[in-house]
C-alpha cells in the first residue's frame, strides 16, 4: 500500500510501468480479499459449531455465503480482479496489434490471455451466468495456476448463488403450475356455463403460458 502511493506520486496514470504496478497490485488486493473471506468463512463455521461436512453444516454455509461480511469481501476481490484485468489489456494493447488480439488471442502470453478470461468472468458474474462463470474459472486456473488462491473462494461464492438459482427456479415452476391449474379450472367454468367466447379468451391466454399444452390447443380449435 505504502508503495502504491509513491508510485502514483511520480508516474503519470498512463505510463507502462505504473500499469504494471497497478496490474500486479490490483493482483495482491484479490489474494488478500480471497485470504480474508476464507478466514471468515472458517470463523463463522466456527462460531456455528457446525459439521462442515454434515448437510445442515453446508446449507449454513452456503446461507453465509450470502451474506453481508461475505458479500464485502467478495466485492473486493472482484473490485481487485477489475483493475488487475484493465491494466493488463491496456499493456497488451500497447504491445500487440488489434487483430492479434481480436484472432489470435491464444498466441498471447499466458498472463494476457488470463487478463481476458477475469474479465469475461467478471461480466458473466454481473449477468449472473453461473454456469459458464464456473467454465470460465477452470480455463483461468488451468492457464495461471497462481489464481487459485483468488478463484477458490470465488468458486465458493458462485456455487452458493448456483444453489439459490436452482431453488428459486424450483419454487417458480411450482407457482407457474398452480397458477396454470386455477387458470384452467376458470376456464371449464366459463365452458361448463356456455360462455364460450370468454373461455376462447382465457384459452389463448392460457396457450402464451404453456404452448406445448395439447388439451389447450385443442379447446381453442374446438371454439374457433
């Protein structure tokens, strides 16, 4: 930290040795940010007096994971990667043309080609695109064996959210499904009592929400 300023005192914000600098601390916040949310992860186990490998012991970690000291400390690491991913781009811009960078981007050295995969995984995160976020770690560590230290912990924060995606996916089908049944039992009503053009109207309402319903298409061909 203490350099950090020095440096930023005596180099103008564009030269290529303060981007170095600037890379390789952005770097040094994202392992120190990943140090700190594994000590907190491991202090709140603690504190919980839970069997980390028990399943109560996982969702309570998976829970925490979600949480405000969590969520700071993940906001660092990504804050951090960000200006590692930026300086480095910018010093291979300066290095190599744009369309060795836009096509051969494997040709590049090992610490470019990662700066590019932080970024795609930090896009990936803010579109909450887990799943490829997960794809896009495996490449990162594979290509710097050195992030592992950053990209575990950030695995563990991905998973979590993982997690609460499939949750959540599971309660809205399970709400869409009630939703469609009471739909459907208005629209027998409607039938049951002759009113067949507003049952054709809930009909087509109902086929928007589930097209591939056959008993649906078929009432609608029946009152057309």
């Amino acid at each position: 930290d203490w350099w950090n300023g020095r440096f930023k005192a005596i180099l103008p914000g564009e030269d290529a040795r303060l981007l170095a600098w600037r890379g390789i601390y952005g770097l040094s916040g994202a392992v120190r940010a990943a140090g700190k949310l594994e000590k907190l992860e491991v202090s709140s186990k603690a504190e919980a007096g839970e069997d980390a490998m028990s399943l109560k012991g996982q969702a309570d970690a998976d829970e925490w994971l979600m949480g405000r000291d969590a969520e700071d400390a993940f906001g660092s690491i990504r804050d951090s990667l960000k200006e590692y991913a930026a300086c480095q781009k910018e010093l291979c811009d300066r290095m190599y043309r744009p369309e060795t960078v836009a096509q051969a981007r494997d040709m590049l050295p090992e610490e470019y080609q990662g700066a590019y995969l932080v970024e795609d995984l930090l896009r990936q995160t803010e579109d909450e695109k887990y799943g490829e976020a997960v794809e896009t770690i495996k490449a990162i560590r594979k290509i710097l064996p050195g992030f592992t230290n950053v990209m575990k912990p950030y695995l563990l924060w991905i998973n979590a959210r993982l997690k609460r995606q499939t949750r959540e996916s599971r309660q809205a089908a399970g709400e869409f499904q009630v939703l469609a049944r009471q739909i459907k039992m208005r629209l027998r009503a409607f039938m049951d009592a002759g009113q067949y053009q507003a049952a054709l109207a809930v009909a087509k309402q109902l086929e928007a929400l589930l097209p591939e319903d056959r008993e649906i298409r078929e009432i609608i061909e029946r009152l057309s």
